[in-house]
C-alpha cells in the first residue's frame, strides 16, 4: 500500500510498520481486509490536503459552486451554513477539489489490491455531521449501489479525527463473509438518519468495533460489511469525511432505473469515472445523470 500505513483491528504497536516494511507487508494487510471485510491506512491524505478539502466542503455549503437539491437558500442568515447540512451526494459534480479526490494516488494504490487493475467510481458524498447530527443505522452499502460481482468497495477518507463521540464508524469485522443482504426496515430511532436499517442477521453489538482515526486516514471496506455510525455528540464541531464507492470496471453497474428500456443482463449505470485501469464497456459512452443533492437527516423529509 505505498503511500500509507495500513493497519486493521491489532494493537497500534504492531499494525503501524514504516513505509520502508510496507512492500513487504501488502500480502498481509490484503488478508486483514478478505478476512475483516475493512482496512485502515494512515496518512493517505497530507494536513495540507485535508485542509483543502474541508475549505472546498465549507465553500459548497455556503452554495459558492452552484446549487445543492435540498440545500435552500439562507446560508447569508446563518452564522456557520455547515451546522445545516448532514451530507451531500455528488459534490464532485461541483468541485474540483473533490473530483480530483477520486483517482488519488494513494486511494487507487490500494484498490489495486483489493478490487483489481480495472477500477470505476460511481458515487462521491461528503459527509459533514456537525454537533447534534444523526448517525446511519446499520447497512450494507450494496443495499443501495448493487454490484454484479460483489466487488463494490467504499473509501472513507477522513477529514477531522473520528472519535466515537463524534460519530465514527463502527464495523462489524467478517460480517462480508456470507456475501448475503440482511433484510432491512424503515426505524423510528432518532439516533439515525431516514435510510433504513438491517436487521436478522446473526452478529450482535458486541462483536462491533469503532474505527476512530485520525484525519487523512483513508478507511477501505467491503460493499457487504456491516457498518454504522452514531450521533456526533459533542457540544461543538464536526465529523466530516468524503466518501467514494468503486467497484471493478470489468462488471455492469445495474443501478437505478436506466433512461432507455434493455435487457436486466444488459443494464449498466454509466455516470462514472474510471480510476485505474480501462473500462471494458467504454464503447457505450458516459453520462451525466446524477446531481448533488442532500440526504434527509430525521429532522424531515423522511418516508416511511
């Protein structure tokens, strides 16, 4: 994983090898992540990265880029426009910044590893989650982005420190293994946002863990592992991160309904970027389907 420090769920003092060691331990941080279902690698991102990225989040908010669905329209009469905002999907339609974040070096280093040398992007959100906001119930993320080939991968880089205070994620290590989707159902528990939450499926709390790192950690898991995140409970602050979704360009995308009517087998979302690698299905072009919008957060907008 050159670029980074890759570690799992071990003590820190025998998971965090030089840069130097990192060649020779790649086999051993790819096995952490087949068997875990997550990975955690460190300084992904430099201070001067994060710092950029989160200038770009405050300047979306603040509508500097273009209209956000959703986002309304009184950013001059509040003191800090972030407070509002829970998560955006698609800022990289409005940003630079943030679409340059896609094909990182050190994110598609890793993929490499984990998906393959074809690698594709479909979606990009930024999270911002300031004092007193939701958290996400538990969810696999191929619930919602459907993959062919069980090869859909999130990178969660974060841009503040992730504490469980302030609503980390929390994992459930192996819970990929059975490549089954738990049913899900909508919940009245306020502690999370308006997407739904799985349920029935054979692991209990105790066997989760919180992922609590620092800012410019980059943390890569499987479309099948079972993951959370709680309310950011602090008094003051937030807990942003940004959020990209791969998966391998050698498999169809059959997400949302598509614009033309085709066979299920032929269906294959094209609003994407490729990151490493070529795309096997380039003859059929790209598009640009998918806006930015905001993720309703249990404060409205929910549908039961």
């Amino acid at each position: 994983m050159p670029g980074g420090r890759a570690t799992g769920g071990v003590p820190e003092e025998s998971a965090n090898p030089s840069r130097d060691a990192l060649s020779c331990a790649e086999d051993i941080f790819l096995r952490f992540y087949q068997e875990n279902g997550y990975l955690i690698v460190k300084d992904c991102f430099s201070d001067l990265e994060v710092q950029a990225l989160r200038a770009d989040a405050s300047n979306i908010c603040r509508g500097k880029y273009g209209a956000v669905d959703g986002l309304g329209t009184d950013e001059d009469t509040l003191l800090d426009p972030l407070e509002k905002v829970l998560c955006i999907h698609f800022p990289n339609k409005l940003s630079k910044v943030m679409a340059s974040q896609i094909a990182h070096p050190r994110i598609v280093d890793v993929l490499r590893e984990i998906i393959g040398p074809d690698v594709k992007c479909m979606q990009q959100m930024l999270f911002i989650k300031s004092s007193g906001k939701p958290g996400q119930a538990w969810h696999q993320d191929e619930d919602y982005i459907p993959t062919r080939d069980r090869s859909l991968t999130g990178a969660w880089l974060a841009l503040d420190d992730a504490t469980v205070d302030n609503g980390c994620l929390w994992v459930i290590p192996g819970s990929h293994k059975p490549g089954i989707l738990w049913p899900m159902k909508f919940h009245n528990d306020k502690r999370f946002d308006c997407s739904w939450e799985s349920y029935d499926f054979p692991y209990s709390e105790d066997e989760a863990v919180p992922v609590e790192v620092r800012a410019g950690t980059v943390v890569f898991f499987n479309g099948y592992t079972l993951h959370r995140s709680l309310p950011n409970t602090r008094p003051s602050g937030y807990r942003r991160a940004l959020v990209n979704h791969y998966m391998s360009a050698t498999s169809l995308l059959p997400w949302l309904w598509p614009s033309e009517p085709t066979g299920m087998a032929w269906h294959d979302h094209r609003d994407i970027v490729i990151v490493c690698g070529t795309d096997p299905y380039g003859y059929r072009g790209t598009e640009d389907i998918m806006r930015p919008h905001i993720r309703p957060d249990g404060q409205g907008g929910c549908v039961s």
